[in-house]
C-alpha cells in the first residue's frame, strides 16, 4: 500500500548564496524523497526562503532596494541554484507570503489564548552608531559559560549553551564593533516550559535521534527557558496583531513557512490542507492522511526540536513524525575557508563540474547519524572516475556500442548464468530500499558499487569484445544479462542520479523506471542509441573552481563597501582588526585610464583590462564582467590601487585592483573620475 508524505528542508536564509555546505541538506532531502517517489508513494517536498530579520533590511538598505526587491532577487538565484542541481521542489516560496502571516497570527493568537504568551520588560542591545536595536546575532562576545570569544548573542557554536546577549562577556554590535548599551523595552514572551512534558513524551517516542535527544535531555536538565518572540522596530518582517513597532521574531515565522508553502501548493493544485497538515481549522492535530518529516542541520535543532512542536502542540496543529538531523560540510577535513577557495557557491561549481557527481559523493558519505561529512578533492575525484566512470557507466559503454553496431540494436535473451546475475542483482532490493528509508546512503552507494563489481566480473570472464567475432548470438545473450544489470543498478541508482537515470531510460527504450519494475526483465526487444553517461574529472576543472572561488572572495573583500552577510547563522561577519594610519598610508590610490578590455576565457565574471598608469601599464584582472561590456570601458578613467603586490592566479597575473563596490553580479559599480584627470595622478 502506498504511503503519503509531507517532507521540508530548512528554509535558506534570503541574504546570501547556496554553497556546497548547504547542500548536504537539499540533496539529503531530495534523494529521500525521489526514493519514495520510486517506491510508488506520493511524496511532497516543500521549502521556501527565510525573509524576515534585520539582516536583510540593512542588507537590502546598503544596495539601494527595498527588502521585497531583495528577497525577489535572491529567491531567483536560490531557485537557480537548486534546479542546477536537480533539487526537485513541489513548491519552492517565501516566508513573506499572506499564508505565512496567517498562520502567523493564527499560532500567535491559539498561544495566547491558552495563556502562553506573557508581557515583560527587557533589557537589550542598542547600538548608539547604527542608531537600532541589536537583534541577537548582531550582538557579539565571550561566552559566559566556556569564554568561547566571537559568539553570537543567542548560543554559543563552540559549546552549544543557550543565552541572552545581556549574558555575553565584553559585546560588541557585529556591524561596527562599538559595546553597545542597554535599553529596557517591553517584549512577548513564549513560555516554553509549559510544554516540557509533551515535549519530552515527543522525544521518547523516537522523534529523532539519539545523539539529538541526548542534546535536548541536557536542555531539560537546565530548564526550558521563556523564548523572546518579539523584535522592536525598525524590523523587516510581519507586525504582531495590535501593535504598531513590534513585530514577530523572525525564527517565529520561519518554520510556519514550512506549512505557509504546502498551504499555497494546496491552494493552488485543489487539495485539502487540512487533509495534509492538519489543525490549523480545528484545532485538532491527529495523525492526518500524510506522513510529516522535516530534514534540517544540526546547527538549528533547539529551535526545531523544541520551540516549533511546543508551538505546534499549543496551537492543536499536527507535529511531525520525525526530524531527521545532519551534520555539517568540512573540506579537506577543515571548515570551508574562502582563503584557500574551499567556500563554493553552488553556482560556481555548476560552472566547473557536473552537479550529479556531488549528489553521489554526499550521498556516498551520508548515514543516519548527525556526524560532519567530509569532502577530500582527491577523495571526490578518484571516486568519481572509479565509481560512477570505471564500474557503473562502463557497463553500458562496453554492452551498448557493440549491440548497436554489430547486433542490429536487439536483445536476446537470458540463459542460466544470466539470471543468476540478475537474480542477485534483485535480491539485494531489500537491503538497498531498508537503507534509503533509513537515510543510509553511504551503505546504499556500497551495496551498488559491489553490485557494479559482479556485473563488471561477468562481462570479463564472457569477454563479447572477443566472442563477437566467434559466437555473435552468445554475445547477444551475454550482453542481455549485461544491460539488464545496468537496468537494475539505475533503479537503485535514480534518486541519486536522476539525470543518469533519464539518460539510460533513453538509450534503453523504455518508461521512467520505478522500484517496481525490478522484476521485469528487458529481452527480445530493441534499444537505442549510446550515449556518454559520464564524463571523468580532470584535475585541472576542480583547480580552475577553487581558483574561481578564490577571485570571487578577493574582489568581495576588497570592494570599498562589502555587503556580505553571513549567510548560515544570519548575520553581518565582524569587522576586521583595527587599522593605524600608518597602515592606510602604505595604499597608493592612482588614476588609471582604461587601454584595453577584454573576457577571460573560462571566467564568466572576469574581465582582464590593459590600464595606464601614467606611462606604466599595469594589467588587471576585475570580476566585473557581470556589470560591464569590454567595449564600454575603454578610454575611461578609473582608481586603481597601484601598489598591490602582484598575484599570480589560474587566468594570468594581475598587477593591481581597480575600486569598485556592491553587492556583486551585475551590481557591481566602479569608482570613475573627471574625463579631466591625468593617467597615475594620485588620490588623496
């Protein structure tokens, strides 16, 4: 009997790019979800953007729009971003949305009905410079409890406590480094430990794993603490009912964006919501008539493991039936470092590298438990070229050129040996599918790689390239049995490798593959033509991404107004050490006149410009070219820092950095000077 199922990935943060670290959870949860969708379930994937927060209205402020306008733009580039790598979504939308404000109010209004929502006055944060309010994690400091130095103002990443930024030791505003001072305000509060002990019969019930009970179980021992739910204006994000500059915490509505998003899909394809989720008109939770799981990091489970089901379970709304937690991304067994190029933007691997090799080596790393997964370059190549190339492509390329050139493109049929093959292939369904329910995919990807192996081993022990010339029609049924394998590890293989699994769909002749048809076998019958399934990794493509990654970084960080935020914990990075005069002193501002612009082959965002210096020319490589034409620039004046150290990089040297500031992609604007001005004049 088929299932029905609701499954959500935390919503991305809508300041920043997807990097390859957020992808561990988008290709976790849509593997698990293409599996079920294999099994014959029906199977809903629902995400959205996380909108709301001061990071964005600032961010938003400092390019000159308007929050909407960011959040619509940064909703493009993520929704690009997944559909690059075949993260399929039946509703990808936005916590700014009139469904995520009903819900909104709606749990708002249950919970304080019930007497859950309590009034008090607060000390916080307020920054005398940036004239605002300081939302937690724009609060940085010392941990009161391990001294951890450069924690947000909520937890502490080092060791996992939970605070108010008024608990932090020595603060400082995360925009401009000054201590701010306290101010009292009155704020809503949730009282959590009302709901300690659904909460812990929750838990005990297998909600989640043990290593994440264990976490909550040390939560309980210190007491559930009344959560802040309110953020003073000026604040991007939805006004709480009655009030004219208070509004909702943003990490209130982000998870209501989760049913926000299944509200609109429903709304929009006739069904029943409260048929999929359900409570939100009773009142009455219940089991409903599909299956709930939500899939998020580690980072995030206090807000997801105990804030949103007491939420849920006040509001008499349906909780899920298990979230499933994951660990985080090292490279090279380091965090991710911009420095060194390992800090990927998704759309920057897309420009190097297939994105169905990193849906295999996260998959081939993934298990149930929350432990970080590493990604080793040289691990990632050679199990590329070995695994998906050598074992599991080759056995159509060394069955299907032969089939077509010398046997008519036709299938025989199966002997005794051939179904031994077959039949072992089959027998290990079990096993595979028990794994995949159970987010084990590193076992998955062993289990097929060995069964890749024993089809390998039977072509050569029965060698067709030679028995072609003696015996074409044992070839034939050799070749059979070897192509019905391939069939059978690409039913295993389809929600690792959707676009290789459509591939070999093609090249076979035959309807998208289900689990269900593991049983059938393909013979008698004709198959198409051959076509590449893969393609091996050359060395160079993964130097040229980390070198791209690497130039990216260098034009943010040097721009004159560096907009970034921190993308995962939504939040400004910290201004870098203080400088001295004397070190300002050392920078020699020049007018330059642009000679000669032109692209860099391999480099969609770099342009390389000839500029004279006054008699010396200097050439500069500039990722600019989202923003200009080669053509445009040229007899323009600009400033160039001109006493830059050179710096030998992928496309070539650059001798120096032209000023520019913005956002980046075609926002992206140079500081020019007066027609007037000489080539090397300095700027003072």
């Amino acid at each position: 009997m088929s299932r029905k199922i609701v499954v959500t990935s935390a919503l991305p943060y809508a300041n920043g790019p997807i990097h390859i670290g957020h992808l561990v959870e988008y290709l976790q949860t849509d593997i698990w979800v293409r599996f079920h969708k294999l099994c014959g379930n029906e199977c809903l994937y629902f995400c959205a953007d996380d909108t709301h927060g001061t990071p964005v209205m600032i961010s938003a402020k400092k390019a000159g729009i308007t929050p909407e306008e960011m959040i619509d733009n940064v909703h493009k580039e993520h929704k690009a971003d997944f559909d690059g790598f075949h993260i399929e979504f039946d509703n990808y939308y936005s916590t700014h949305s009139p469904e995520n404000k009903e819900f909104s109010e709606l749990i708002f209004n249950r919970l304080n009905e019930k007497g859950s929502i309590v009034k008090r006055d607060v000390e916080q944060a307020y920054c005398e410079n940036c004239k605002m309010s300081l939302p937690d994690r724009f609060v940085r400091g010392s941990c009161p409890k391990c001294k951890a130095e450069n924690q947000y103002g909520d937890s502490c990443e080092v060791c996992g406590t939970t605070y108010r930024p008024s608990d932090l030791v020595n603060p400082y505003c995360a925009t401009c480094n000054t201590p701010p001072v306290m101010k009292t305000s009155e704020h809503y509060f949730f009282r959590l430990a009302d709901y300690e002990q659904p909460l812990r019969e929750l838990l005990t019930s297998g909600h989640t794993q043990q290593s994440v009970a264990n976490k909550l179980d040390e939560w309980f021992s210190a007491g559930l603490k009344d959560w802040d739910i309110s953020r003073d204006g000026p604040y991007f994000g939805f006004k709480i009912p009655g009030e004219e500059n208070k509004y909702f915490y943003v990490w209130l509505d982000a998870p209501i964006g989760y049913m926000a998003s299944a509200k609109n899909y429903c709304d929009n394809n006739n069904l029943d919501f409260d048929a999929l989720w359900p409570g939100t008109n009773s009142g009455k939770g219940g089991e409903g008539q599909y299956e709930l799981y939500h899939f998020i990091g580690k980072d995030i489970m206090y807000f997801h493991a105990l804030f949103w089901p007491a939420m849920l379970i006040a509001s008499g709304i349906k909780t899920a039936e298990k979230l499933f937690v994951h660990g985080f991304l090292t490279v090279n067994g380091e965090k991710m470092s911009k420095s060194r190029g390992t800090f990927i933007k998704a759309s920057t691997y897309l420009n190097h590298l297939n994105p169905e090799y990193l849906r295999y080596y996260y998959a081939s790393k993934l298990s149930d438990s929350i432990d970080d997964i590493d990604l080793k370059v040289d691990d990632f190549i050679n199990k590329i070229n070995s695994e998906v190339v050598g074992k599991i492509a080759n056995l159509a390329s060394r069955s299907v050129p032969m089939l077509t050139k010398n046997l008519d493109s036709t299938l025989g049929k199966l002997d005794e040996e051939g179904q031994d093959l077959i039949k072992k292939l089959v027998t290990a369904s079990e096993q595979i599918v028990n794994d995949y329910e159970k987010l084990k995919y590193a076992a998955v990807v062993r289990t097929i790689t060995a069964l890749a192996d024993e089809a390998n081993r039977f072509v050569e022990i029965k060698q067709p390239w030679a028995t072609i010339k003696t015996d074409p029609e044992i070839t034939r049924t050799n070749l059979t049995a070897v192509i019905n394998a391939m069939r059978i590890l690409t039913i295993y293989l389809k929600p690792i490798l959707p676009k290789f699994a459509e591939s070999v769909e093609k090249i076979l002749n035959i309807e998208p593959l289900r689990l269900a048809d593991l049983d059938q076998v393909l013979e008698n019958c004709k198959i198409g033509k051959f076509e590449r399934l893969a393609e091996r990794i050359d060395e160079k493509q993964v130097n040229a991404m980390i070198e791209e990654s690497k130039i990216e970084t260098q034009n943010t960080e040097t721009a004159t107004q560096n907009s970034e935020l921190k993308t995962e914990n939504s939040a400004f990075e910290p201004i870098k050490p203080e400088c001295t005069i004397d070190d300002f002193a050392k920078i020699d501002l020049r007018v330059a006149k642009v000679k000669t612009a032109e692209t860099v082959e391999g480099a969609d965002k770099l342009l390389k410009l000839v500029l004279d210096v006054g008699g010396i020319e200097k050439n500069v490589l500039a990722g600019i070219a989202k923003a200009y034409k080669p053509e445009d620039l040229v007899g323009k004046m600009v400033v160039v820092l001109a006493n830059l150290k050179p710096r030998k990089m992928k496309f070539g040297l650059s001798e120096g950095m032209i000023l520019a500031s913005g956002p980046g992609g075609s926002e992206v604007f140079m500081l020019t000077v007066d027609s007037g001005a000489k080539p090397g004049e300095s700027i003072h």
